[in-house]
C-alpha cells in the first residue's frame, strides 16, 4: 500500500505540475487574481500549507480506490469518481461563498479533479500490476 501511495503522490505531482503550471497557467491566474494570494502576477500560495493537498488525494485514492481495483479500467473510472466528488465539494463550496469565483472555474476544476485522479489510479494500478 505504501508503494501505491508513493506512486500517487509522484503521478499527482506530476500532472498537476503540468496543469497548473504550463497547460493552465494563465487560466487560473485570470480566474483566481481576485481571491488569491498573488505575488509578481503569480498565484503565491503558503506553501507548506499547501503541500499537504498532493499527500491528502494520495491518500484517498490509496485507500479509496487503489487499495480496492481488479482492473486498471476499474482503477481508472473509480478515480475518476473519487476525484471528481473531491473537487467538487472544495469547488461547490467556493462557488456557493465566494463572490467572485466563477461558474467556469467550479466546472474546468471538477473536470480536472476527475480526469487527474482517473488518470493517476489508472497510472498506478498499471504499474504496480506488471510489477
């Protein structure tokens, strides 16, 4: 289980990386500028408040979905549930109390909740399957 969790947290970090900072870079700049924490027109979050998002999901899809999959595809669409509902009560939330967070926000940030930690179960669950 440790293994499948060391896994997560490095393909989570991985396509986050990717997301947030090359993909959708500007996206969530533009979006997030009015609530956020923004230093030289970047997002300037605490960091080390922020570094226990990736361990967190790590965990929930360890325990959640990876501990419980037959089939990659399995791991895969589960995942995809898990991340989908776990984006969607931050963004819901957000959106429900925040002035100016955005419908298109709350949607692309599900949608992104989903598709990485789909994509992270299936990651894992196929390399530790041919290990």
């Amino acid at each position: 289980m440790l293994r499948m969790f060391a896994f997560a947290l490095m393909a989570l970090l991985v396509l986050d990386g990717l997301w947030l900072g090359v993909l959708m870079k500007s996206f969530y700049r533009q979006h997030l500028a009015p609530l956020a924490r923004m230093a030289n027109g970047g997002l300037d979050p605490i960091w080390p408040i922020a570094a226990f998002v990736y361990p967190a999901i790590a965990l929930g899809l360890t325990v959640f979905v990876l501990a419980r999959w037959r089939t990659p595809m399995d791991a895969l669409l589960m995942g995809a549930l898990f991340g989908a509902l776990t984006y969607a009560v931050y963004d819901l939330t957000n959106h429900a109390t925040l002035r100016d967070w955005s419908a298109t926000m709350t949607v692309v940030d599900i949608g992104w909740g989903a598709l990485s930690c789909g994509l992270t179960s299936w990651i894992v669950a196929t390399a530790t399957r041919a290990a």
